[in-house]
C-alpha cells in the first residue's frame, strides 16, 4: 500500500467528503477517488460509504485510518524534530504522563532529565493512564508514566516498574473526620467522595477496598478526569474523601497537606511503570532517559 493513501483515507474521514479533503491536501477529486479505488483494491474490501450527509468509515476503514493518523503524525514529528535540530536541540522525548504522578514527580524529572541529557527536547502530555497507553500503541508518545490494570502489557509494549505504591483515604484538614483520623462504615453516612475517573479500569480495586472495609455504595458527589490541582483543591475544601495513590500524595505535601483517615481494609496495590514501544529500546540515547526516569523515581 502507498502510505500516502493511507494519509488521504484519514483525511477523507476527518473531513467528511472526498472534496473538503482534496482541497485540504491539494489534490483534485478525481486523483483522490481514484486513490480511493486503489487502496479499496488493495484491501479487500469498501473503505467508507457515502450518503447525503458526506462519507461514514466502514470498521475496515476505520483501522486503515488509524495507521494514516499515525503516519501523519510521525511526518509531523519528523518535521518538528528536523526543526528543532537546526536550533541545536538533536532529539525529543514525548513523555506521557497520569495527572497525579505527574503534577508530583515531573517538575523535579523534566530538569535532571533536561540536565543528564541537555541537547533534548521533552514534550510532556498529561492524561488518563488507560488512554496514555493507547496513545503509546498509536505512537503518539515515546515513553508513558502510569499505573498499570493489565496483567501482561500489550503486544510490541514494555514496561518497566517504578514505584511500588498502594491506595489510602485522603481528605482536607477541615473536613469532619479529619481530626478522627478514622474512616469506618459508621462514620460515612452522608459522606460525599470525589473520583479521577469514570468507567476506568481502576474502579474495581477502590470498590473492593472500600467495600472490605464495609463502605458498600460510596456516594461519589464529583468525578474530575485527569485534572490533578482541580481534584486537590476540592478535597481541601474539606468536604469530600477520595481514594488515592499515597507516593504522589507524600511528594506533594507541602502543597495539599491532605490527611489520611485509617481504613479497616488491606490496602490495595497501585504501582507505577515506566511504558515504552519495544522498538525504541534499540535506540541507546532512549535507553539512557529511560534509565534516568527510573533512577529518578527509586530517589525522590
């Protein structure tokens, strides 16, 4: 297949129709369906179908899609990369990162990483830890800083473990059962909570903890989704609980001096892994701020 038809169904799609696309990449229409045609030859199979309202991608066009979004965007990195090496800067890192770990532990890592390797270029992206992954597969990113719900990662991925970490209750030093330092099954009707996420993968393990501890139906009053000084700033209102990660919470102390109520249950495990692309393990200069992240976090 020629990557560029790859590029152009992408297109296609993201605009709607053959003609907003071809204005958009400079072709004519013709020279685009008949790529179209092609590509549809080529793959066995319809790629999208057209109705009065433009194009809809069929599900093979869809996957075929996804790799014409990755080409583009590593055309865009290669653009980027050849214009950030004119100005001195001979590589770039694109770290994705959860909100939590990354508020905590990345202001000190960007400057050793910027100092151990000072001719880098670092992009930093926060986000969902599930959907940080994804992106890693879609090649968005190089490396990834996220706690993991996967037994094994996926094919063409590793990871490499961090932190070793577990869940605690935390809460604003105003809120009532603060001064307790106690959370039990009596104590929480009427207790609102705040979760970082929705239909996340990391819901059943807060359930069973809280639920060990005889807190069966939590009343989550707010969701905040991968916003960390939002969430932080609500529970010091002291008017919620939330489950969190305890080494963000101690790196980030003197900031939100939350307070942790002591919980009748075993504490659930929630490490942190550094996540690459399999491939760029070849590259030695990756390798080496790899090794950085990981020294970093075994110091803070």
């Amino acid at each position: 297949m020629d990557p560029r038809h790859l590029v152009q169904l992408a297109a296609i799609l993201e605009h709607g129709s053959i003609s907003q696309a071809s204005r958009h990449l400079h072709l004519t229409q013709p020279t685009l369906t008949h790529n179209m045609q092609a590509l549809e030859a080529q793959a066995g199979g319809k790629l999208f179908e057209r109705s009065r309202f433009g194009v809809r991608s069929t599900p093979l066009g869809e996957l075929l899609a996804r790799e014409g979004r990755a080409i583009s965007r590593r055309l865009k990195d290669a653009a980027e990369t050849t214009a950030r090496h004119r100005s001195g800067l001979r590589s770039t890192v694109r770290l994705g990162t959860g909100p939590l770990i990354g508020a905590a532990l990345l202001p000190g890592l960007a400057q050793e990483l910027l100092q151990r390797h000072p001719h880098a270029h670092l992009t930093l992206q926060s986000d969902r830890p599930h959907l940080l992954v994804d992106q890693l597969i879609d090649g968005r990113h190089d490396l990834v800083i996220a706690p993991s719900w996967l037994e094994r990662p996926p094919a063409g991925i590793e990871r490499f473990l961090m932190i070793e970490d577990d869940l605690g209750v935390f809460c604003g030093e105003a809120h009532p059962l603060a001064a307790g330092g106690v959370l039990s099954p009596s104590a929480t009707d009427g207790i609102k909570w705040i979760s970082m996420g929705s239909a996340s993968p990391f819901d059943q393990p807060v359930r069973e903890m809280l639920g060990e501890a005889g807190i069966h139906t939590p009343a989550t009053e707010i969701t905040v989704l991968g916003e960390v000084f939002m969430l932080m700033r609500l529970l010091m209102q002291g008017r919620h609980l939330a489950v969190l990660p305890h080494f963000p919470l101690r790196l980030l102390r003197p900031m939100f001096p939350l307070r942790e109520l002591a919980l009748p249950a075993r504490p659930q495990p929630r490490h942190t892994y550094l996540w690459c692309r399999a491939a760029l393990l070849e590259d030695p200069a990756l390798v080496a701020v790899k090794d950085t992240i990981l020294a970093h976090a075994r110091s803070a």
